[in-house]
C-alpha cells in the first residue's frame, strides 16, 4: 500500500487524498440539539462524520444516533423519484413518475377537493421534523384550509398550553446556572437531552442540590440526586399538589407574589389542603418523609428551578393538568420569571429557542382561516390555546367523515404508529381519497400513498436555523441530494405556485421568506451567514428576568385560568385537578407500561433499521421489574407478551431492579412489536388531546403461559 492509499484508507483530508472536512448540522433529532458535524467528503460522498469542535452547541460531542448519521443518509430504502401507486395501498407496487407530473397530479386533486368540499377537506402534516413547518402552515393557510397539524399534537404542545393558560409565555427554562435547587423532575438529561446532562453535574459541582423526581432509578439519580423521589408514572400532580400545601403551611412562600401577581391562590389553597403527604403517599407511592424532606430542601436551598419536560409529565390522560400544577409551584414560590428560577423564553424559529423573537410565528401562522380545524370539537382547550389541528383526533374524522369529511392528506414524514391505536391510523390511510407522503424513506406509511415523494436529508440541502445563546446559522449542503430527491421547503413552494393562491410569500422562493421573517432582526444578515462555516452570535434583544408581562385575561400568573373557566360547562377545571392516571380498559391489566422512554440508540421510528444502533439492542425489548419477573417465571432473555384489549404484542424481557414493580417500559415504533397497536383512542388527555403513551393498563405473561 503507498503512503497515498493509507492516508485515503486512514480518511486524512487533504489536497493529495481529495478528502475535504465540511460543516453540517445533525437532523437526525432536530431541533432538539442541532448538534454541529464535521463531514469528511470524498468523490462527492460523505466517508465519515465526528462532531464540530468549536461549534457552540455540542463542542465535537455527538451521540449515538449522530455518530451513525452515515448509515442514515445512506440507507438502502431510500426513495429515490417520484413515485404513483400502481398497486393496492400497502402492496408497496409504484410506478417512478417525474417531479412535474407527481406535482401537477397532487396539486390537481387538492383543488378538485377545494371545488368539490372545501378547503378544510384537505388536512395537511408534518411528522417529527421542524425545519418545514412554517412554509407548510402557511402553505396550508394560504390554501384556506384551516387544517396544518403534527406530531407537536403528541410532543411538547400541551406544555406550552399550560404556560399559555397559566402567563401567556410558551417556554420557561430553568435558570440552572443560578439556581440552589434543581426539580429534576421527568429529568434524565443522559439519553434524551445529552447536552443537558454535563452542565447540570457542573452546576450539582459547584453546590447546587438536585432533587429527581422520576419512577426509574437513573443515571442521574444514581450519580446526582441529593434526595431521589421514585414515584408511580403520571401521579406528579399530587405530589406538585402535596409540596404546595406543604410551602403554604409553612409559610416558604412568596406572599408579596402571590398579593400582586396571583390570580386564584384562595381556590387553589383549599384545593390542595387535602393532599396531606401520607395521602399523597397513597396515590404517588413516595414515602411520605422523603415528601417532607422535599419540602425542607426547597426551603431551605433555594431558589428552586424545575425541568421543563417535553413527553413524561404529559404522556398521561391527566398531562396538561399535571404539568399546571407542577409549574404553579413557581407562582407560590415566586420564582417565575426570577433569576435561579424559571425564565420565560421565546419559540424562536422552528420550535428552536435561541432567546430571542423572530416573525416566524406570524409569517406561520398569519393567514389562518376562521374554519374549525380537525379536533377543535374534541378538544376545545386546545383549539382555544393552540389554534391547529388537533392531529390525535386526524384518525377517527377520516374515518367517520364528522364534522366534515377529510378528503385529501398531504404529508411530510407520516409515520402511522405515532398514533395510538395505530391500526385506526392504518385504517384511516386506507380510507381516504387521497394521500401525498414526502419522506426520506419508503417507510410503512408512505407505502399507501396515491404519490411519494423523495425529501433529501439535512446533509444535501442549505437552510437557516437558531440555537441556544443567541446563535443562527445558514448552513450549506456537504453532498448533492441524492438521486432525484429534493428539499421538502423546495417541493412546498413548487406545489404553492400551482394551487391559485394569492400569497406571494408562499409562491416565492426560501430566502424571500426568511426575509420577511427576519425584517425586524437587524443582525442577522443572512448573506453573511451564508458565508460562515459555524454558527454566529447575533445581537438581538432577549428577554430580562423580571419583566414579564402576563398575557392572560386577568394580567397575572394563573393558577385559576380564566380561559379555562370559560369550558367548565363542558366539565374542565379551572385550577389544575387530580385524576387517576391509568387509561385503558379495566382492572384485568394490572401493569402500567410506560412506553416511549428514550434509550440512546433510537429516535421513533427512524432509526430501527439501522445496523450500528440497532447492533447496541438487536431486537424490542421491555424492562420489567425483578420481583414481577420472579412471580411470573420471567427471565431475562425471555419473550414476553404485553397485552391489552386491543391487541398483544411480543418483546425480549429485560429483569431490572431500576423500575418500580408493576410497571413496564418499553420503546415504540418497533414493527415487529408495535406497542402503540395496544392503545385505544378514547383515552386521551381531555384538554389536550395528549394520548396516555406513559401510563396504559396492560397484561404480562411469559410467551406460552395462560
Ligand atoms: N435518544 C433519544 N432522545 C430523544 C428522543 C428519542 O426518541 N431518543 N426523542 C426526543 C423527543 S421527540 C422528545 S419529546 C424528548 C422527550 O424527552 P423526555 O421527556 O426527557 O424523555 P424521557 O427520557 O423518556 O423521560 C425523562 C424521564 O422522565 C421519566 N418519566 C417517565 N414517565 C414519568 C412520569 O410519569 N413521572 C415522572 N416523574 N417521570 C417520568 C423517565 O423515566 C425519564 O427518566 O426526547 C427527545 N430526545
Ligand atoms: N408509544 C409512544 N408513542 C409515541 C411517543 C412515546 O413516547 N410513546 N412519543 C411521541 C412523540 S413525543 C413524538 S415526537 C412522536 C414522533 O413521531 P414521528 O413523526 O413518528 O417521528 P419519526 O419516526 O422520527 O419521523 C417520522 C418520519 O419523518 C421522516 N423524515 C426524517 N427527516 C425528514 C425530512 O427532512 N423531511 C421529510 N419529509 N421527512 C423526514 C422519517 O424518515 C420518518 O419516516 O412519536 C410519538 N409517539
Ligand atoms: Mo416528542
């Protein structure tokens, strides 16, 4: 071998080897981290990729999934043309069309829909992906369908609508850097959030205390916990209940707060005297004198800042109401808005926060149609905070054809067994008239599409994006899109010129857009961005703790949400309620799976088919408790089935003593064992539409047993 071949074999950039080190973002969990990748690019092709060193998100680190990011750009099943269904839905049988023609066929139905039934008839989707979404709600706006939901309709959302109703921020963080006591609550930072995790243990270095409140034994309670509270899965809100009552017959509260700037602190004072903590141990399984050890703690080290969590507290049937009760703990101990506490912050492009305001939520939002969208009916305190489809409830109007009928779905990475009830969701694709999937992949869903059409992945396109601490960036593409696949804001904007819209944003072109997005963004210049290889600092204002100005009916932070009160006819609280967590069918299942708990190898459904992180777990698996395996004869090793009234499924049993007895945890989108395909659809969050993803009745026995 010459000294050329090892140094190409070795991946050594250089003029001589052709190997040239470009920079991209990581897309496969955007916009969570947008973790910064250097891409070693040779003959056009990506050979290796590691993490950016001075990129001011993830300093060179990158997960699993990051690192794996090759085999991902490169997977087999990547779609490559346009393609028409020749086959029945499912048989997977297509015919390659050209981008004109898939484009002129799609386009042609969506108005023939508009003409025949409406413009609501046409619903409109996105999957997990964010980078999109504001040109496809405003494409759907602009269309006159009130109709643009997505998977924020199962993620995040309902925290925001608790914000919402109880400030009218959509986001508060916790200040780490200054607080004396962290609420690690629904916190495990290692898998789901790996950035988070060091600052955390450097702030737990420098004194700060941490509490986490979680019914796993993890890593970070292992490692960081001054006080660890395991608690039964979705009973949080009475343990938030519990400390309040706690605070206040101590008086650790903040009473010129709660004076000034509290709306229903009487009501909610009565309310919360019944949750005594040996009740409260009762309905949460935390022992009673670790809940007042809890108590003794946040008085005596605080200010207390609490995790802001984006699925654990809501994947419940009582999320939305746990989630308001935990956060009023910040009204009485006032910490909202104050240094050490919880800061309100803005959703700054994209569902990125960065910390300052851009247009973005106008420009997305602005053309909305007064037509109720999908959900509106079912879930009215959405509909009344969020103003979207409500995309849980996208499945049983598709098939009932009520209030209206849903003709046409144009989506961008549907991913079915999302949804609970899964097969309801099948059903639905199987039902409608008309149904376009944009994706990367030719993924189960997409195969009973009428039209696919290939997206490209972040790695072959261009776009603009913000991160945390006031950073943007417009990144380049390090390859070209592979085969004949297409940024999807390209593929939106090909369809807006042919739907006779009268929008000329969303009949331009992406950086108009981002133009008019970021007209009152003076630093950020996005021709000079373009010419930058890393993220830049840009100078615009961010919010001042302590300036908050509520944006609620009563101008004050409420615990009594006068929104709310408006439905209490319709049976919902104004102040933040207890309900019995478990959903689904009776006393037969006496387990309760947690489903969905992230693990580092896997983000939904993406990424099981992929031989490096699959290689770390090679086949679905549930963790089960020691004592529960013993009483069933389970060993590790062994296939399980979970089961409920909807269906069975199998998996690999893993025996741990981390989890509480009784319960199970699991992952989803697994298609050989689809836990979502157990769920039923009548169970969701009342107020949010939330489906209970963390806390469903099943069964358990080991394969063969009765
Ligand atoms: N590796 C990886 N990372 C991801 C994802 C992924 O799929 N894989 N998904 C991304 C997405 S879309 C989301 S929404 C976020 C979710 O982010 P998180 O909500 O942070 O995700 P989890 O790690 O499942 O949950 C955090 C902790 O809450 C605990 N928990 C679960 N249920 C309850 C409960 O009822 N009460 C309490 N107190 N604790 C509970 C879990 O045991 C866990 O330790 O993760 C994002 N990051
Ligand atoms: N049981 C259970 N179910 C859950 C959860 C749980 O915890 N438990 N979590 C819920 C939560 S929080 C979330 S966020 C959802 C995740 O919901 P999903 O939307 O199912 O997430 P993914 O499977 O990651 O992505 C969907 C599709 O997007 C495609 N894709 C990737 N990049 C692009 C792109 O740039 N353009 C286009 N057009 N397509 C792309 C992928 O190939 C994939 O097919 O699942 C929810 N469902
Ligand atoms: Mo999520």
């Amino acid at each position: 071998m010459t000294d050329l071949e090892r140094r190409i074999q070795g991946k050594i950039p250089g003029a001589d080897t052709g190997i040239e080190v470009r920079q991209e973002v990581c897309d496969i969990c955007a916009p969570g981290p947008h973790c910064g990748v250097d891409c070693y690019v040779r003959d056009g092709k990506i050979i290796k990729v590691e993490g950016t060193k001075n990129h001011p998100v993830n300093h060179g680190l990158l997960c699993p999934r990051g690192q794996a990011n090759r085999q991902y750009v490169y997977r087999e099943n990547r779609i490559q043309t346009p393609l028409r269904r020749v086959g029945p839905r499912g048989s997977g049988r297509f015919e390659p069309i050209g981008w004109e023609e898939a484009l002129d066929e799609a386009a042609g139905r969506m108005l023939g829909y508009k003409r025949e039934s409406g413009p609501e008839s046409v619903a409109f989707f996105s999957g997990y992906n964010k980078w999109y979404r504001p040109f496809l709600q405003r494409l759907t706006y602009a269309f006159g369908s009130p109709n643009y939901g997505t998977e924020s309709s199962c993620c995040f959302t309902a925290s925001i609508m608790a914000w919402k109703l109880l400030t009218g921020a959509e986001k508060c963080s916790p200040d780490i850097a200054h607080c004396g006591l962290y609420l690690a609550w629904a916190y495990s930072g290692y898998y789901s959030a790996y950035l988070s995790a060091q600052p955390t243990l450097n702030a737990h270095q420098r004194g700060m205390k941490i509490i986490v409140i979680d019914h796993r034994y993890t890593h970070m309670a292992e490692r960081s916990a001054d006080l660890f509270l395991q608690i039964r899965p979705g009973t949080d809100a009475a343990l938030a209940f519990c400390f309040a009552n706690l605070l206040i017959q101590r008086d650790w509260i903040d009473r010129e707060f709660i004076r000034d700037r509290v709306h229903g602190y009487e009501t909610y004072k009565a309310y919360v005297s019944r949750f005594t903590p040996e009740y409260t141990q009762q309905l949460t399984g935390v022992p009673a004198e670790k809940i007042l050890r809890a108590v003794d703690m946040m008085h005596q080290y605080g200010p207390v800042a609490i995790n802001e969590n984006g699925a654990a507290l809501l994947h419940h049937r009582n999320g939305m109401q746990t989630y308001r009760a935990i956060m009023s703990l910040t009204a009485l101990m006032g910490t909202f808005d104050r240094p050490g506490g919880n800061i309100p912050t803005y959703m700054t492009y994209a569902h990125s926060m960065a910390g300052f305001e851009t247009g973005e939520p106008a420009f997305s939002a602005e053309l909305r149609p007064a037509l109720r969208p999908v959900g509106a009916e079912r879930y009215p305190i959405w509909y009344d905070t969020v103003h979207q489809m409500q995309a849980m409830d996208l499945p049983r109007q598709i098939r009932e054809g009520r209030p209206y009928p849903i003709k046409m779905l144009w989506a961008h990475g549907l991913d079915y067994r999302m949804w609970p009830d899964s097969p309801g969701m099948l059903r639905a694709l199987e039902t409608v008239d008309f149904f376009v999937d944009v994706d990367l992949f030719m993924t189960d869903s997409a195969r009973y599409a009428d039209i696919v059409l290939p997206a490209c992945s972040g790695f072959e396109r261009g776009e603009f994006r913000v991160f945390g601490g006031r950073h943007a960036a417009y990144t380049r593409p390090v390859i070209a899109p592979l085969y004949e696949s297409r940024p999807d804001t390209d593929i939106l904007f090909d369809l807006a010129r042919r739907l006779e819209l009268k929008d000329e944003l969303i009949t331009s072109d992406y950086d108009t857009c981002l133009g008019y997005m970021l007209r009152h963004n003076p630093s950020i210049d996005l021709a000079r961005l373009k010419e930058e290889p890393y993220p830049v600092r840009v100078d615009e204002p961010v919010h001042v703790p302590g300036t908050w100005r509520f944006q609620t009916p009563t101008g004050k932070f409420e615990i009594y949400s006068e929104r709310i009160a408006r439905f209490s006819g319709q049976g919902f609280s104004p102040i933040p309620t207890w309900r019995e967590p478990l959903a689904g069918d009776g006393d037969r299942y006496p387990f309760t799976m947690c489903s969905g708990i992230r693990r580092p190898n896997v983000l939904h459904s993406r990424l099981h088919d992929m031989p490096w992180l699959q290689s770390l777990f090679p086949e679905p698996y549930a963790e089960i408790n020691r004592e529960d395996g013993r009483r069933l004869g389970i060993q590790t090793g062994d296939t399980v089935e979970i089961f409920t009234g909807q269906n069975t499924i199998s998996m690999r049993a893993v025996l741990t003593d981390f989890t509480m007895p009784g319960t199970i945890l699991t992952y989803h989108g697994h298609r050989e064992a689809d836990v979502n395909s157990l769920m039923g659809q009548s169970d969701c969050d009342p107020y949010s539409g939330f489906p209970a993803f963390k806390s469903y009745r099943c069964g358990l026995r080991k394969r063969g047993a009765e």
